[in-house]
C-alpha cells in the first residue's frame, strides 16, 4: 500500500450524501485543500447551499452538484456516466450517504429491506466499480467507504442497516487487498454515534406501530453527540494518511472492543453500558 500522503488538489473528490451532516463538512474540508468537487445527494435544496458555500470560499474550484436519489439503480449508473465523461481526473470518491430503518426483521417488509441494502451498499459498489478505471489510472486514488457502528456489532432491530455496513465493510477489506498493487488506496470508516440527523430521519417499518417508532427515536437520539463536523475532519485525515480503518468516538471504539474481547455476549455487555438505548436500537439507527 502507498505511503504517499494523499494530494488533494490533483483531480476531483466525489462525496455522496454531501447535503449536510459530515458529508457537508467533508466537502468544505476538501475544498479547503484543494479538490474539485462532485457532490451528491437526494436534497436538492441542502444540496445547493453547500455547494453555494464552497464556491463563495473558493471560486477557483470546480463544483458540480448532482441531485440523485442513490436508491434508484439506473439513475446511479446514470449518475456515474455522467461523473466519468465530465470529470476524467477523479482521485477520491467518498461514499457517505446512508439511510436507517427501524423494525425487528419479521415486521419488515423485502422493500423496505432492499431500500437500505440499494443505498448503504449497493450504490457504493455500483459508483467504486463505475469510478474504479479513472481511479486507478495512476497511482495514489483513494476510496472512503462510510460503514457504521453497526459494521462492528449487530444489535436486534436492525437487520437491514446492520446488513448493509457489515456488507459494505467485508467490501471494503477486500477492495484494499485488490488495489493494493495499484497504488489506490481504501478507508473504512466506522463512526459511533454521530450527531446528525440520520436518527430523526430514518425510515421505520410500515408494521412497526408509531408510538413505539417515535419512543425510539427519541431515545436513541440522546446518543447521538459526537460533532460532525470533528467526524469529518478525522476522516479527511485518515484519506491523508491512507489509513485503512478508522473508529470515530468512544461510542465506536468501545463496542469495537467487546465484539473482538467477547464475541458472544459483547452485546449484552453493550446494552448494560447504554442503559435504556439498547431497546431504542430497535427503531433508530446510528451513522
């Protein structure tokens, strides 16, 4: 693997899920150092006024906007043609857009199942395999793939959100290894409870019964402190340095820690450690 610090400023950095939370402050921190920037996500709104941010600060910059709604196959694989003929020098894609659902798998339904796995996973590996010939074109690209907490552990309640980040995860590991020799690089990162609004926007089941649904995110809500924005600067970072894992937070590092200390009952000791969240886990989901 390249030791070579990352050189921001040499092509272009796309960044899904760039409306707000971290993605919002990963595209600021880029642009700071000197990438051209695509950013992506479904909010259009949101969407502008970061964009509007970025090039106020640095109207040297090319910043192209794509509202995309990651869910859609054709419209990522659209998405990704339209990425590969306007900007030939990409040397940074950052998948960080994700969605949650809440609901004990039985209530699910396949939809709502396959809606999580098509955002968190499916359109991480459609936009890396799409992206993956101008990253690679020289040595020293890079590639964030954004797992989760819920990438170390599995918690009851989320089957589909914990589906997806271990998938992204085992994805990640094995696109490192692939790459190696080409001198583009991978980060996984797992952060802990981020204080975005994933929780307060997930999607729960259409069985789960709403009082239950609301109780749990409220609950689960609490959790959610570490800032964005120093998220954000610790995975700029860690594409800098080209680390290939990062943990963001006690509450990442910690659960990491059971689950390879006791794999078994690593998530009973969790649930003592949080108290009442181990049962809003059943409807909320972390970053």
């Amino acid at each position: 693997m390249s030791r070579t610090p990352f050189r921001f400023a040499e092509g272009t950095a796309v960044v899904t899920g760039a409306a707000g939370g971290m993605g919002a402050h990963i595209a600021r921190l880029l642009a700071e150092r000197g990438s051209d920037l695509v950013l992506v996500d479904r909010d259009g709104p949101g969407l502008d006024a970061v964009a509007g941010t970025v090039r106020a600060a640095h109207p040297g910059l090319s910043v192209t906007t794509e509202t995309v709604d990651l869910a859609d196959r054709d419209a990522v694989d659209a998405l990704a043609g339209r990425i590969r003929a306007g900007h030939p020098e990409i040397r940074l894609l950052v998948n960080n857009a994700g969605v949650a659902l809440g609901g004990d798998f039985a209530r699910l339904t396949l939809d709502e199942f396959d809606w999580v796995l098509d955002v968190n996973f499916r359109a991480p590996v459609r936009l890396a395999h799409a992206l993956l010939p101008a990253l690679t074109a020289r040595p020293g690209g890079h590639v964030v793939n954004v797992s989760s907490l819920f990438g170390l552990i599995a918690p009851p309640g989320q089957s589909a959100y914990c589906a997806s980040k271990f998938a992204l995860r085992g994805f990640s590991e094995v696109l490192r290894g692939e790459l190696a020799a080409s001198g583009t690089t991978v980060t996984t990162v797992h952060p802990g409870g981020i204080a975005t609004g994933i929780a307060e926007s997930a999607r729960v089941g259409v069985n789960i019964p709403a009082e239950e649904a609301a109780k749990g995110k409220r609950d689960f809500q609490k959790l959610l402190t570490f800032p964005a924005d120093r998220a954000a600067e610790q995975i700029v970072e860690a594409i800098e340095k080209r680390r290939p894992r990062l943990l963001i937070g006690v509450s990442a590092k910690v659960p990491d820690a059971l689950a390879r200390l006791a794999p078994v009952n690593g998530l009973k000791l969790l649930s003592r450690l949080l108290g009442s969240a181990g049962r809003a886990q059943r409807t909320a989901a972390v970053r």
